[in-house]
C-alpha cells in the first residue's frame, strides 16, 4: 500500500470527527501510525507539508498556476486520492488556529527536538520550492518562511543556505549554497561537496522520513548544490 493509499485513510478517519484542527491531526498521526515509526514519519512529513503549504498560501493570500503545478510536483498524487489531499489543504486552509501553531505543532511531530533538525528542513526546503515557483519570493512569503524557520530552530546560517538554493542573492550566492566560507582551498571545497552530495542523496532523505513520492525536493536540491560547486571550481581553477 503506497503513502498515498495511508494519507487518505487517515484523512478519511479525520474527517469523520466534529473537529478537525491541528491539535486534531497531530494526535491522530501519533495515535494511528503509533506502531509503525518508518511509516509514522512519512505521514507526518507529508501531512506537514501540505498543511504548511495551505497556510502560506493563505498568508500570502495569492496562489499562481505555478505554484500549483509545483506542489503537484512534489506531491505525486495518485488521482483517486487527490480528493482526499484536497480534503487535508483545505481543513488546514481553514482552521482559524494561524500558521505559527501548525508550525510548532508540526515542529513536534517531525522534529528531534533539535537545532537544524533536518526532517524540519526538508519540510522548509518544501515550502521554499512551492513559494519561488513562479520565480518570485513575495515578502508576505518570504516572512512565513523565515518565521516558520525561527520556530523549527532552524540557524540563519541554514536558513541562508537554504534560501539561497531558491533566491539569488549575488556574488556570494554559490558559497552560502554550500555553506562554505570564501577562501577555502578547491580541496576543502570538494571535500565540503562530496558530504553534501552523501547527505542529500535520495535514499537519505527518504531514510529520514520522506516518501518516495517526494524525491522532486531532493533533485533540486542537488541540483543547487552541482551548479555551485561547478561554480566555485570553474572560479578557482581560473584563478
């Protein structure tokens, strides 16, 4: 049975109760998937992301055929359970708790309890791609996004790298993409590239909790982090 065919049983199951808030679907991802830790992450991870990504949309107040077609991008639906992920948007869209709840609550139910918990940026990674898909950061967005980092303990330095995958922020930009100070020996560069490439790498993100569905994040991630490293090599070979 896919993730998908798991997401909407469990919406099914929310959806037969009166309330169906945040409190409400975090406590029933702990309850029904309790036995079941692997499949508990992925279900969290998911119902995250399209929670998180109704409540920027609201934020933001404006939703681009962009944007949607990112989300479907990263959210590969099956179309007998699209209904059911509609459902979820929708109740997440509407619940008059604001997006600095889900935040925290989705902070508990993903997170390690840590800084720089790195299932929580997936999830901000996520919400990056939807948000810059019509090739511009909003400043309502852009202060989502830096709020819900603030809240998943998420450091500047990572929040930078992160924004700097999807915003371009000039000269210094293939540097922060990696996280690397200027001035490193090309050495230190690719060996600082190589970590990165084996940290991203899909079957790390999907061992951390993402479904197999999601792997659009990661191949864009990758790909900020190829082009950057091409980058800086091309720029010290020259030099």
């Amino acid at each position: 049975m896919s993730i998908w065919n798991r997401i909407g049983d469990f919406i099914q199951r929310l959806s037969s109760s009166a309330a169906h808030g945040v409190a409400d679907m975090v406590e029933a991802v702990r309850t029904l998937f309790a036995g079941d830790p692997e499949l508990r992450r992925k279900v969290a991870f998911s119902v995250a992301m399209i929670a998180l990504s109704a409540k920027m949309a609201k934020a933001d107040g404006v939703v681009t055929q962009d944007e949607v077609r990112a989300f479907q991008a990263i959210f590969e639906v099956p179309p007998q359970e699209a209904r059911n992920v509609a459902r979820l948007y929708d109740m997440a869209k509407q619940d008059t708790a604001g997006f600095e709840v889900y935040a925290r609550q989705m902070a508990g139910l993903c997170g390690n309890g840590g800084p720089n918990c790195m299932m929580l940026e997936d999830i901000l990674d996520g919400l990056f791609h939807i948000a810059t898909a019509d090739g511009v950061l909003h400043e309502r967005e852009e202060g989502f996004l830096r709020r819900v980092a603030e809240i998943f303990s998420i450091a500047e330095d990572h929040y930078q790298t992160i924004l700097s995958r999807h915003v371009e922020l000039g000269t210094a930009d293939p540097y922060i993409v990696l996280g690397i100070e200027r001035g490193q020996p090309l050495a230190e560069v690719k060996r600082h590239y190589r970590k990165l490439v084996a940290e991203n790498h899909p079957d790390r993100l999907i061992g951390r909790g993402l479904p197999q569905e999601f792997i659009a994040i990661a191949t864009t991630r990758l790909a900020a982090i190829n082009a950057a490293y091409e980058l800086i090599e091309r720029s010290l070979q020259a030099a």
